[in-house]
C-alpha cells in the first residue's frame, strides 16, 4: 500500500484518509441487456477473448448495449484513452434492470460526474427519465449526454429532448422523433410508414421544429445524416455495403463509436461524420455476409483506424 500524507492551502478541509479516486473525466456507457440473471453491474469494462467484462461480470458482445459498449471499447483502446465505464443490467422486458439501472443513476450520477453519459437499451420509462436529468444538475460539470434506442425513446416521450447533445436514431426512429405527438415509436401516427430515406430530410426538420431533437442528429440509414438545428451539416452514403442492415447491433455500433470520438474530443459534427465513416469501412473491410456477426464488423476498426483516421480528422492517436 502507497500512504501520500500532506496539507493543501484550505482552512475548511478537514482530515481525510481514505482512497483516492479519480472522478468527472470519464465515459459512462449505460443500458441493458437480455439476461434476467445479469446483475446491476457497474465497473470499467474490458476484452477477455470473446466476451466484455465489467466488475467480475462477463456479457457478450452481441447487438444492441454489448455492441455500442464493445465499439466504444475498441476506439478508446486504439487512441489509448481510458476504456470505458460502464452500468449495465438485466432486463428481458419487465423493467426490473431498467428501474435497477435509473435508480442507481439518479442517487449517484452527481458523484460519478462523466465527462460524457451515453444511455441506450433500456426500457422508454419517462418519469425516471426526467429525474435522471433534474439529477444530472448535481454533476460539477454538465456531462456530454448521448441517447440512443429506449433512452432516446424516453428524452422524447418526456420534451427532454432538449437535454441532450446528440440522438442517434435509424430510420424509424427518426419517423418517431419528427411525429410532434408520439411518446413512443409503436404510436407514431403520420410518420409510421413515412420511413423512406427520401423523407429523412423533412423529418429532419420537423423534429428541431418541434424540439424533439438532440443538439446534433445523427441519423444512421441507407444515406446516414448529421444535422443540427435543423440543417444537414453531412450525409455519408460511402462505401454501400448493403450486407450491413441485415447484421444486427451495426447500428449500436455508430452510437458508441461517436460515444468514444465526443470522449476523446473532437467536435460532435465531427465525431458523427467520422463514427459513420468508421462504420462503414470496417463494413468493407469484413467483406461481410448477412450471418456475419457485429463482433467481426467491431474487429476491424484498429485496421480502419490505422487506414484512415489521420486522413479523416486531426486525431491519429491520443
């Protein structure tokens, strides 16, 4: 055991012993996954073989959370950053994990204080979603907030839209965000067979117009947009892999590669277009068939790093 002892310029600091820990400078990856016997797990993640573990927890690297979390795992460890945190939970539907998962949030969201809180599967359940953010309040910093899937689902459904930075919905989801009276994607009205991407644009619109879009939008489709204020900043339709919509967990994968670019600092429009670049090429690279799984598409970022990232923003490595 190392014991530092010392005095610091403060007449109000009383004596204190403990351990030290660094807090506020991280990335908190939050959501659920579909086993009722994981258990409320909070802890740095990290790779062993095929399988993440957090806190002595091991889940897979399977679409949706364990997909976005394993994305944001392998860009901090190409940039050599700090992996990421995370607060995952069981829940196969009855919103135990969920309620689990948001409870612990609200009671210590103001002592973790993430420099940046990406939340994803989980059930949409809106009051914990507003005392989430009524909590976020207590952080010394306001945390960079992403959202994505059920938490999106839930910001909206609540008019909290407006406490997030970036959303990143597919297709049918950015239907749910532009219909001005939907709580949730199964009762959008107009919008729900409107999901063509020649629609994108002006649902687009329609959702800043009505607030029920984050800061930045990235949308992630056939063509993939980044807007914000209502203005496509960028669309990326290259390279075309089509093989990808049929993978399941490629679209989690965009939310926590720009989880991971917002962490390491780039710009959002910036960590959007790269993100969506990023997935794309390591679509290419896999030469990917539809029983391909979202783990072979997420192994070959290191080589689409080495590729490409210098040539895509000023960030080669941190």
């Amino acid at each position: 055991m190392m014991l530092i002892a010392g005095a610091i310029p403060d007449k109000d600091f009383p004596l204190t012993t403990g351990q030290v820990k660094v807090e506020g400078d991280n990335l908190l990856v939050v959501g659920t996954t579909p086993n009722k016997d994981m258990p409320l797990t909070m802890g740095q993640v990290k790779l062993e073989g095929e399988f993440l573990v957090a806190n002595g927890q091991r889940f897979a690297r399977m679409q949706g959370t364990g997909a976005m979390i394993s994305a944001a795992l392998a860009t901090t460890s190409y940039l050599k950053l700090e992996p990421p945190h995370v607060l995952i939970a069981g829940d196969i539907g009855d919103g135990k994990g969920t309620r689990e998962m948001y409870q612990y949030l609200i009671d210590n969201i103001g002592e973790l204080s993430p420099k940046v809180l990406a939340l994803h599967y989980c059930l949409p359940i809106m009051a914990l979603m507003k005392k989430l953010c009524q909590a976020v309040d207590k952080c010394a910093q306001r945390p960079f907030m992403i959202a994505d899937a059920g938490a999106m689902y839930a910001a909206k459904g609540a008019g909290l839209a407006h406490e997030f930075d970036i959303f990143t919905p597919d297709p049918s989801e950015m239907a749910f965000l532009a219909d001005p009276l939907a709580t949730h994607p199964a009762y959008m009205a107009r919008h729900l067979f409107s999901c063509e991407s020649v629609k994108i644009p002006e649902q687009i619109a329609a959702a800043f117009k009505n607030k029920s879009a984050a800061a930045l939008l990235l949308v992630k489709g056939e063509t993939d947009y980044i807007a914000s204020n209502g203005k496509i900043l960028a669309t990326i339709s290259e390279p075309d892999v089509p093989t990808l919509e049929a993978i399941g967990g490629t679209g989690d994968t965009v939310t926590g590669l720009v989880s991971a670019f917002i962490y390491a600092g780039l710009k959002p429009h910036e960590a959007a277009i790269i993100a969506a670049k990023t997935n794309r090429m390591a679509g290419k690279f896999a030469q990917p068939t539809p029983a391909t799984k979202v783990k072979e598409i997420i192994d070959q970022f290191p080589a689409v790093f080495e590729k490409y990232l210098c040539q895509w923003s000023e960030v080669c490595t941190v």
